[in-house]
C-alpha cells in the first residue's frame, strides 16, 4: 500500500519552544511561544541575549 502522506497527529507536534526572527540589519526578536492555551505552563524566565557581532548569513 503506498503512503497517504503525513497523518496529522497533535502528539507528533512541537507545543512549545523559542521562535526567533531577524532581519538584514542584524535586529533579531526571540520570544518563548507555547500552544497550550489551558494547561498550566512554567514559562522561562525573562532572558536578554547579546546578539551583536554574530552576523552570519541565514540560509
């Protein structure tokens, strides 16, 4: 039987991590993001990073 494809399985998917997003200029935003919206969660702690002089070219 061939495959189908990809069977959608909430269980297989990442709930929660770090999301990050820069631009050409070298601004990066990274923020902790989480998809459960009624489970109690223990959010990290407010984090600041020095991202300055870390330019290297995304792909």
């Amino acid at each position: 039987k061939r495959d189908e494809g990809w069977k959608l399985n909430r269980t297989n998917y990442y709930q929660e991590g770090w999301l990050a997003t820069g631009n050409v200029r070298g601004i990066v935003g990274v923020t902790f993001t989480t998809s459960h919206c009624k489970k109690a969660v223990d959010f990290p702690l407010r984090t600041n990073y020095n991202l300055r002089g870390h330019r290297s070219e995304a792909t």
